[in-house]
C-alpha cells in the first residue's frame, strides 16, 4: 500500500476556487481503482494552507490516476491559485495495524 501526502500554500484571495477544485477532485478520486482514502484539510492555524492524505493499493494505481481528467483539471485550475510547487511524499507501507 502507497500512503501520499501533500500539501500546498495557497494565496489567501482564491480560498474558494481552490476549496471548489480540491472538493471535486477528492470526489471523482475516490472512485479511482485502487484508491481507498483520498481526503484534503486546511490548517486550523493558516487556513491557506491545504494538505492531502492519499491510500492506494499499488503505484500503479497511483500512476494512473495522475493520469486521469480529474487530476489535469485540479492542477490546471491550481496553476495560478497557489503560492508555490506542492511538496508531495510518498510512502510504501508494509503493514497497517
């Protein structure tokens, strides 16, 4: 299992465009095959910044789904909506308990 977190600094005028971006993008995403958690927050103490916490059953699953419509229309509508690159790490988890 892949575990993916991102997360992104967004400019405090476009909060609505991008919770809108990010609430469509978690929805087609979670029907994604192989995905089995795929959720976003913002900080409590900077509502600007946004992360993402992704589970998926193999990279390439992941793969494809970085592939997909949903994900060009989300980094296209991001492109001038956020303060920098997102920094994303994954993570290749043996066991869950």
């Amino acid at each position: 299992m892949l575990v993916v977190t991102a997360t992104v600094l967004g400019k405090p005028d476009e909060r609505a465009g991008i919770t809108a971006a990010l609430a469509v993008c978690a929805a087609a995403s979670r029907k994604d095959p192989g995905c089995t958690t795929y959720a976003f927050w913002t900080d409590v103490e900077d509502p600007d910044s946004y992360a993402s916490i992704e589970t998926w059953d193999s990279q390439e699953q992941l793969d494809a789904h970085m592939q997909t419509p949903h994900v060009a229309a989300l980094l296209a509508t991001l492109a001038d909506k956020i303060a920098g690159a997102p920094v994303v790490t994954t993570y290749d988890v043996a066991a869950v308990r």
